[in-house]
C-alpha cells in the first residue's frame, strides 16, 4: 500500500514537470505551428538560470578562518554573508527560490530573441526545416552552456528547511514509513500553479482568448485588425518562461548538466504526442499520464514480469497511441499531419 | 546520349572509383590521408548514402538511423565472437541483421507521416537505446559495451585451426589486415558498392517514384498507386546501409556501446547529409568529408595552439581573441558545427551542392555572357531532385 502510495507521488511528481515541459511545447506547436527542436535546451537554460543565480548570490572572497588558531587558515565566504550576516546566508540558501525571479525575465527575453531572430523566417518552410534549424540552435545553445559550465552535473540544493523529508504518513494517519521529499511535493504544488495561471491566462484574459482565436483560424484573427504575430511572440516568450521555470525548480531533484536538454526533449515530444498536437489539456493530462505509467512501470513487482519495462514505457505508449489514436488524447483530427 | 557521359551508372562509378581510391594521394595535401580517418570518411559514407536514400529521396526525416548503426555493430562483434574473425561473413550479418530490424521498425514508423514519423522513429531509436543499456545487458553488456575476449568461443576458426597468441585476435579479411590502408581499400570497395547500388537506385524507374512521392504523395494516391511497398523497401535499404556501416564500425575497433544509438548520434547523420546536400548523389559524401575532416582539425586545436596563431597581436587583444576562438575549436567543436549548420538550414537549404551548382551557374552565365540557362543546367538541375 504504501509503496503505491509512494509510487503515485512519485508519478505525479514526474508528471507534473512533463506536463510544465510538454505545455510550454504545445503552445509553441499550437500557436506557431513551429516544430521547436531546441524545446529542450529552453528546459536546461531555465535550470542553468537557477545554478547561475546560485553561483552570483555565493560570490566569494577569502578570508581569515578565525577558528583555526594553530595556523594561518582561510576560507571562502559568500559576499553576503560578509554585509548582511544571517540574512545574507538565508538569501543564499534559498537560491532556487529566489531565482524564479531571475529566471522569468530571462526566459522571457530569450524566448521573444529566438522567435523574432529565428523561428518566424521558418513559419512558412517545411516541419522538416523547422526541425533541423532549432536541432542546429539546440546544439549551439548546448555547447555554450558546456563551455561555461564545464560537462559535470552541478548540484545546487534545496533550501535547509525542506530538504528533508515530508512524514506525510504519519500526517494523514497512514503508515509512518511514507515520506516523502519536501521538494518534489513543493515542485508538484509549483506545476499545478504554473499550469493553472497559464490557462487563467489563456481563458480568462481578453488577450488570451485572442490568442486561443489566433490558434484556431489565424487569417481570420488578421483579418480582424489584430496583431496576432506580435501576440504569438509573447506567447512563445510564455512557453519559453514555463518552460524555463519547470528547468529551474528541477534543479534540487535533478542536478542539470549540459545534455539534459537533450534528454528531455524526446520525452516532451512523446508527451505532446500523446495528448495530441496543440491540445493545452491533452499536454497536461498526458504529461500526468506518463508521469504515473513510469512510477508504476519501475516498480519491482512490475519489473519482474515485464523486465526494463521502466525504460521504454513512455515510448512505448507514445507509439501505441499514434498508431491507434494519431491526434492523441484530446488533439483535432488533422493537425500537423502532412 | 553520349556512351561515355556522367548520365551512364558504369561511367560515374569508375569515375567515383578513380576519385575514392585515390583519395589517399589528393588529401595528403590537406593532411588528412591517414588511415583511421580515410576509413572514418568511407564508413560514414556509406551511412550518409543509405540515409540520403532516404531522407533525401523520399523528404522522411528519420531520427533514428543511429539505432540501425548500432544493431549492425553489435552483430558484428558477435560474430566475430561466435564464429571467425573474418570480418565478411560479420559484415554480411549485421546487414542482414539490421535490415530485418528496419522492416519492423519500418513498418509501424511508416504508418504516419510528416512530424509524427519522426517522433516514431525518434521514439523506436531511444526505445533501443534504453534497453541496450538496461535490459539488454547480456547480449549488449551495458555501458561497458560489448567487447572481444580471450574466452570467446570462435566455432568456425576453432574448427579452421586458427591459432591465437596470446592477446586478442584481430580482425581481419581472409587475413588481410583490417587496419591501415588495406583496412581502407577494404572500405572503399564497400564504399564503392554502395555508391553504385545508390545510384541505381536514384535513376531508376523506382527512384522516379521515391522523387514522386516526395514531392507529393498524396496525388500519388489518387492516382491508385501505393506509395506504402516503396517507402517501407527504401526504409529497408537505407537501413541495412546503416548495418553495414555499423558492421564496418565494429570491423575496425571490434568494440560496440550504446551510446551509438542514441538520437543525438542519429543527428549527426542528418547533419552530414543535410550539410553537403539532401538528395544529391555526392552530397552527403562531401558532408562527411568536411565535418568528420573538420572534426579532426578543429578538435586538435588547443589553446596553445592558437596563443601561436594569433601571437602577432597585442597581448591583451591576443587573450581576448583566443578565449573567443577558443569556444569554437578543440572541445567545443560541436559549437562551431551546430552554427555552421544552423546558417545552412536558414541560407543554403540545398547545402554545398547547392552552393556549387550557383557557382558553377555563375560561372557559365560569365562564359557564355546571356542568362538563359543552358540544356546543361537543366540537366545538373534534374539529377539534384
């Protein structure tokens, strides 16, 4: 009981960052149409803007090591520590909070950059251009954040009060074996607010119901007297900042290193996929979906019977689903599909 | 048509032939006549040419070649681990091998189009990556990657009598050695084949119909033909291309690792067949030459190296411009090639064949001083559909 207890956190967990990732896909799909192979890449940027932060917020200098008396011993201390003592050395510890703030500008900029510099040349060329042109941008943006940061993971923790674990057992009157990370519950608490401010925005906006219009006839929108172009770049800048903040919130659960942008992207597609092509709900729903089917799929019990099943799960039930139901879940008939 | 024109199959190979075997003499020039990456050229080749068999002849962007490639050098090894070091029957198998995977694989990813047969293949290829990793261990061996052993059974050398010395045996062909420039000529002939077998293919009555079904598949259907037998039969062919690439691979360096099949490693092929020219005949060809000839240099050039090339300068201007160079070169070559391929796709989608034939273009405009275009023209132009 409680490892299924367990297992569906665990899935939730994983699904809520699918579903972050797969959104912000789907509503470049969606509202573009574009094919964005350097998806991924934004996922790793958002996460590198969390370690960034990090890394400014710990610059140090060195000083005298006081304790140490037999010799002379130093040590680095945080700039902030040195002018505001405890209240620096919190600001610290609760970087990747802090660094939302960081990072939703800078997502932002870097999505609007990419789609007024790059993508809109490729709106009317093939899906297959599209893909190679953002597969090139994602090697790039790769390689950048390698030359920077070196090929190693960097592991950037949580803040000290919920780096533990949550007895969620013992707090619901279950088992007093079921813990849970604090974090990943905080991550799942965060997608759930991402994604619903998203569609507040999207539903209950005169700006967004524009751009679900756009969506679905953009010629009409135009013809209307409509800015569409200038709306759908904000709305790339969007996806890019849910995207981004999906990455930097990852960051205590997954130390992020230069290809996981790469890794992420097969599985944002999967995702997408199987919610079916520029269906806001279908990507949420199949990211959720695909989060519970790997936490089940890599439990012992089912691994026994069915073995490396964990690893293909996800792909396999994106073919299945193609092959089946090609506009997935909850997509149109019909979308993308030349 | 003139007997002996680039048009006749058997005049282009001998003129390929001539290109290819000689290739030792013309690159030396250019320092890259060596061996390992002579045979580096003609292995990736003949990848590019199965991949271009495919992407560029029917417009399917498959990003899961990799996974052939893998499949392929994976039969190798255990061929050689099984049965004899003779690389030919190995050679043979994972072609086979590899071919017969492309026809499952095939033939579900063939049932859509567009983006979603890419995601297909793209899912089928991290599918294989993942269990050659996990589940697969016993025959793949994980992330150690499989490798010879002195314990290896080798049934048919066994009963032939080949005796080992102590090491690891080597590979070989009817024990011609599979390393230096006999391992090269053994590539090239590959090479060879498989350029003519493209080529046939590409001017054939078949190959019309791969053009025809990428330009637009759909008037294809309703005019009653289906369009299913030929893509899944190319699929096949540029699969097996890739085993026998793969098989190569493992022929030279008897050693296979998942990481091959990653998606990532599936890029690069599009990239070389993008970069020199989808649906050319010798396009792909030149891709592989310059990124893997680029490779090499650019991989070798350390920041030592280029404090020497720009010593002229001012010091503090000198550091500035090598810390800027320096991210393009040595480790960070992928940066360099990500953007060069990125200017491509934006300015040069046909890629340097593109690029060659405006300037050949250019060229004759100049000679002949009028802009109609010659029957000639014409006729470069309809062999790059």
């Amino acid at each position: 009981m409680d490892d299924i207890l367990i297992q569906i956190l665990n899935g939730l967990d994983k699904g809520g960052a699918y579903a972050l990732i797969a959104l912000g896909l789907t509503l470049t799909f969606g509202t573009l149409g574009v094919v964005n192979f350097a998806h991924g890449a934004l996922f790793m940027l958002g996460a590198f803007c969390a370690v960034t932060t990090n890394k400014i917020l710990t610059i140090s200098v060195k000083v005298r090591d006081e304790s140490i008396t037999f010799f002379e011993a130093y040590k680095e201390q945080p700039y902030l520590e040195i002018w505001w003592g405890d209240t620096g050395a919190a600001i610290i510890d609760y970087s990747v909070p802090i660094s939302i703030l960081v990072t939703i500008p800078i997502m932002l900029a870097i999505g609007v950059a990419m789609e007024r510099g790059l993508i809109q040349r490729f709106y009317k060329r093939e899906h297959s251009d599209q893909i190679l042109v953002t597969f090139g941008l994602a090697i790039v943006i790769q390689e950048l954040i390698k030359a920077y940061f070196g090929a190693n993971p960097i592991p950037t923790g949580a803040p000290d009060v919920v780096s533990g674990s949550a007895a969620i057992g013992a707090f619901f009157g279950l088992s007093e074996n079921l813990v849970y990370p604090w974090w990943r519950l905080i991550y799942l608490a965060f997608a759930a607010v991402i994604i619903g401010a998203v569609f507040a925005f999207l539903r209950l906006t005169t700006y967004g119901m524009v751009v679900r219009a756009g969506m679905a006839d953009r010629d009409t929108v135009g013809l209307l007297g409509i800015n569409i172009g200038r709306r759908f770049t904000t709305v790339f800048g969007l996806a890019a900042v849910v995207t981004g903040l999906a990455g930097a919130m990852y960051v205590p659960i997954l130390p992020p290193d230069y290809h996981m942008g790469m890794d992420f992207l097969v599985l944002s597609f999967v995702v997408v996929v199987v919610g079916g092509m520029g269906s806001l709900e279908g990507a949420v729903a199949a990211g959720f979906l695909l989060g519970l089917l790997q936490s089940f799929a890599s439990m012992n019990e089912v691994k026994a019977i069915l073995p490396g099943i964990d690893q293909i799960i996800i792909y396999l039930v994106a073919v299945v689903i193609l092959l089946v139901r090609p506009r997935g879940l909850m997509g149109r008939e019909g979308v993308m599909d030349d | 048509m003139n007997k002996l024109s680039l048009r006749n199959n058997y005049v282009a190979t001998l003129l390929f032939a001539a290109v290819v075997l000689s290739a030792p003499i013309w690159l030396a020039p250019l320092g890259a006549n060596y061996p390992d990456l002579l045979q580096k050229f003609a292995i990736f080749g003949i990848f590019a040419l199965g991949y271009n068999l495919l992407f560029g002849a029917t417009g399917y962007l498959s990003f899961g070649h990799a996974a052939f490639l893998g499949i392929g050098s994976y039969t190798a090894v255990w061929c050689f681990k099984l049965f004899t070091m003779n690389i030919l029957p190995a050679v043979i198998m994972s072609t086979l091998v590899s071919g017969m995977f492309a026809l499952l694989i095939g033939y579900i990813c063939l049932r859509r189009s567009g983006i979603y047969f890419s995601i297909l293949t793209l899912a089928f290829a991290q599918m294989a990556y993942s269990l050659a990793y996990s589940v697969l261990t016993p025959i793949t061996n994980g992330e150690t990657g499989l490798q010879l052993t002195q314990q290896d059974p080798r049934y048919i050398d066994a009963i032939a009598g080949v005796v080992v010395q102590d090491g690891l045996p080597s590979t070989n062909l009817f024990g011609l050695s599979v390393n230096g420039y006999s391992g090269f000529y053994i590539c090239a002939v590959v090479l060879i084949l498989a350029f003519f077998v493209s080529l046939k293919i590409f001017r054939s009555p078949y190959g019309l119909k791969l053009a025809a079904i990428k330009s637009n598949q759909m008037r294809m259907q309703y005019t009653g033909f289906n369009t299913k037998p030929y893509l899944l039969s190319v699929f096949v062919i540029s699969g097996m291309f890739a085993g026998l690439a793969g098989g190569l691979l493992a022929a030279i360096d008897p050693l296979a690792g998942a990481e091959r099949m990653q998606w990532t490693a599936s890029g690069e092929i599009v990239l070389m067949t993008i970069l020199g020219g989808a649906g050319t005949l010798i396009g792909p060809l030149l891709g592989v030459v310059v990124i893997k000839y680029f490779e090499n240099i650019f991989s070798a050039i350390n920041e030592s190296v280029l404090h020497g090339i720009f010593s002229f300068l001012p010091d503090t201007l000198e550091n500035i411009v090598v810390s800027v160079t320096g991210l393009f070169v040595g480790e960070g070559w992928h940066l360099s090639l990500g953007l060069v391929f990125m200017l491509v796709v934006v300015f040069l989608p046909g890629g340097i064949m593109q690029a060659l034939s405006a300037i050949n273009q250019r060229i004759k405009q100049y000679k002949s001083g009028d802009s109609t275009p010659t029957e000639s023209d014409t006729d470069s132009k309809g062999e790059q559909q």
